[in-house]
C-alpha cells in the first residue's frame, strides 16, 4: 500500500512538473561553432570563407521538438574570405553595405522534426536590410555532459539562397548568384 501511494504521490509531481525546454548559448568565437559560405567563382570553382563574429541561442525539449527555438545575430562586417582586398569589396555598398546594414540576423518561426536526429528549422533572414524566410536541413550532432560541469547540445544545418532575394544586385555571372551556408553550432546549456 505504501509503494502504491508513494508511486502515485511521484507520478503526480512528474505531471505537475512537465518536461521544460533547455536554453542553450551558442559557444560561438571559432571555437565550437562556425557559420561558413560558399558561392561560385564565374562557375570555375569555389570562393568560400566564413563570418568571424556573431552569437545566439537556441531552446530545445527532446520531448517536444517543435517547440524549439532559435536566434542568431550576425556581424557582416566579420566576413571573411581570406582575401583582404575582396572582403573589403563585400563589406561596400555592392554586397553587404556594412555601414547602411551592420546586422544580419535569423529568428525561427518553425522547427519541424523528421526524426532520426534530422529537422527542418524555418526562420527570418535578415540580410541587406532584407527580411524573407529561410529554411535550413538540420541535423542533430550530439548532446551531454562536458568535463567542464557544464551540458552541451550540438546542430549541424546547411541551406541556400539567392543573392538577388536580398537586394543584392552586383553580377557576378550567371554562375554566381546563389550562396550557399553551412552552419555549425554547439550550444552550452544555462
């Protein structure tokens, strides 16, 4: 009698006390996380590169992932192809115009999950000073303790877009004109 009110009493608390999402902060810096870009070279081969600075974070409930979250904040200015002549370029008024737009970001709307450790993550993308949505492949790394105390969470995702959608005119080539990210995050939960 006592384990089945003792049982019950536990039961009770666990409904009282639903499952909650994880708030993560994205270990962003180079360390464990990258936002890395590649477009065609006047279709010959790839330039590729990365942006250096931004941050984020993400919320994430195994028991409901559709309720996950996700806002990252990006430094155009950052960008970086190793080439500081061309990054110059970007930087200027006839790619990013870092001075008129010295922000890029993207805010969730939706995360669809479809199963297996894969999703679909639907957001904003401001880039430009232009907002449209953007859907990203998404595929969970792993999650777990670290030797630091601390839990960690990590996403892998890539997607496309064209450059013309973000007011960005400059030709290129017909070759040149879709971008493509791939994102690396690992979140550190709070």
């Amino acid at each position: 009698m006592k384990k089945t009110i003792l049982l019950s009493l536990l039961l009770g608390l666990a409904c009282a006390f639903p499952a909650q999402a994880e708030d993560y902060v994205i270990d962003a810096g180079g360390a464990h996380a990258y936002i890395r870009f590649k477009i065609k070279h006047l279709g010959y081969s790839w330039l590729g590169g990365r942006f250096n600075d931004f941050k984020g974070t993400f919320s994430y409930d195994e028991k409901n992932p559709a309720a996950a979250k996700v806002n990252v904040t990006i430094d155009p200015a950052s960008i970086d192809s190793n080439h500081a002549e061309r990054d110059k370029h970007l930087r200027d008024k006839d790619f990013l115009n870092v001075k008129k737009f010295p922000e890029s970001r993207f805010t969730s709307t939706r995360y669809e999950d479809l199963g297996n450790g894969k999703a679909r993550l639907t957001g904003d993308f401001t880039l430009h000073g232009v907002t449209r949505p953007l859907t990203i492949d998404v595929e969970q790394i792993g999650h777990g303790p670290d030797p630091w105390g601390g839990y960690r969470r990590g996403f892998h995702g890539t997607t496309s877009f064209k450059l013309a959608d973000y007011g960005i005119d400059y030709d290129l080539g017909p070759a040149s004109q879709t971008v493509f990210l791939e994102l690396s995050v690992e979140g550190i939960r709070q």
